[in-house]
C-alpha cells in the first residue's frame, strides 16, 4: 500500500492563501509564541533537487507508474509523454499537435498493446499454474486456490470476520515483488480478513496464529482481469504470509 505525501504541492498552497485576505483579530489575545527562526535559504541546486523530489512524490502517488506498466511504454515513449506533460504545464490549453486522425491511431496502439499483453500474461500464468499443480507438496481447494502450510500455528483459526495481523511477501509468477512488509522495516499490518482479496480470505483460515502459508492465487480469486499498478490483468499471485495475530 503507497501513502501519497502531499508535501509536494505544499508550495502550491502556500501561493494560493498568500492571496487570501487576512482574517479579523481575535478578540481574545492569542498567547505569545517565540518568532520563527528563520531558515537557511536554499541554493539553486539545492531549489533544483527539491523540485525532483516534489515531482518524484507526486508521480509516484498518481496512476502514472501503472500507465507505464499497463502499456509497456519504452524509456524513448516515457520521454515524450513527459514532454506533453510539460508542455501542458507551461502552456495551459494549447495541445502539441491536435491531428485527431493520428489520435485514433494512436488510440488503436494503445489497445493492441493491451490484448498483446494480455494473451501473453495468460498463456505466462497458465503455464505457470502447471508448475505449481505439478508439486506434490501443493493442494488445490474447490475454488482453485492453490497452497502449501509451512507451519500449521497454534490456537484458534480466524474466520471471515476475524482481524488479521499478517506479514507477507507478494511477488508475480516471474518471481517480481510487487508488495511487501520487508520493504517496510517487516511492520505487519492488520486488516479484517474479508475486506482483501478472496484468495487470501479463504487461504489464511487454513492456519492459526504463528503460522506460515504459501498461496498461488489465481486470477479470479484476486484482481481478475482489472490491471492493478504494477499487477497485469490476468495474473496468478503467489503470496508467502505469517499470521502474526488473530483478534
């Protein structure tokens, strides 16, 4: 889960209410404060690095990212779009090239990639989903969740309603990480078992506290066919996850 950090936009606040008029006194005294130490004015690489991150925050908390990942667009094709968004940025309205015949090509691109990328994700999964059946030491339930109890935990299993603490690593069937508490010191997070993914409602009710599963999650039983970020349509997902707690 990604947190979007607003303190990129913090100048674009502080220019908008510096033109605000200012408020009525108080009618009652505010108690005194000790001034503001001023701070240590910045030098232009430093104004310069400052931007990069604001740009860099902002980005990596918009869609952006998944854009990329969703139309498999080069380092070359990256470029070019951020030249129409900059452009956007200094030119308000006036479009870099209006050709609406090359925007229905364009457009026809875009969704080639798509259905390109999809038949090759599903044929990567099924393949992979082969694989996994193939191990003896994997059980498949009704619905097609795929798993395999490392540790089996101690006292009572949640059910669906339950509070789950968990840690986990989730990675794609080409061994790609796409979320994991390690990335976040391994704090585990806690969450109501039927509020996520059905793959893992069903999975984690298979341990108990202290216990260790591994789950292949096919598609129906996670995201189905809905790109998620850095997750294509279609994908299997294996998931490594401890039971830390169970309220």
């Amino acid at each position: 889960m990604r947190t979007p950090i607003l303190a990129a936009l913090a100048f674009a606040t502080v220019a908008i209410h510096a033109a605000d008029p200012a408020p009525a006194a108080p009618a009652v005294k505010a108690p005194e404060t000790a001034p503001a130490v001023p701070s240590k004015p910045l030098t232009a690489d430093e104004q310069r690095r400052g931007f990069i991150q604001a740009g860099f925050q902002l980005g990596r908390g918009s869609p952006l990212p998944g854009f990329r990942t969703q139309y498999e667009m080069s380092e070359a094709e990256v470029d070019a779009f951020l030249a129409g968004l900059r452009t956007a940025m200094l030119a308000g309205s006036v479009e870099p090239d209006a050709d609406e015949t090359l925007q229905a090509r364009f457009t026809e691109l875009l969704n080639g990639r798509v259905v390109s990328k999809s038949s090759r994700v599903k044929a990567e999964n099924v393949a992979f989903l082969a694989k996994v059946d193939a191990d003896k030491s994997v059980t498949r339930t009704a619905s097609g969740l795929r798993y395999r109890i490392d540790k089996a935990g101690s006292g009572a299993k949640p059910v669906a309603t339950s509070q789950v603490t968990c840690r986990y690593t989730g990675q794609l069937c080409n061994g790609k990480v796409f979320d994991s508490t390690k990335s976040r010191k391994d704090e585990p997070v806690t969450f109501t078992l039927n509020e996520v993914i059905p793959g893992w409602t069903e999975g984690l009710q298979l341990i108990a506290k202290g216990g260790v599963i591994r789950l292949w999650i096919p598609a129906n039983l996670a995201y189905g066919d809905q790109e998620q970020d850095v997750i294509p349509a279609g994908s299997v997902l294996e998931f490594e996850v401890e039971l830390v707690d169970v309220k």
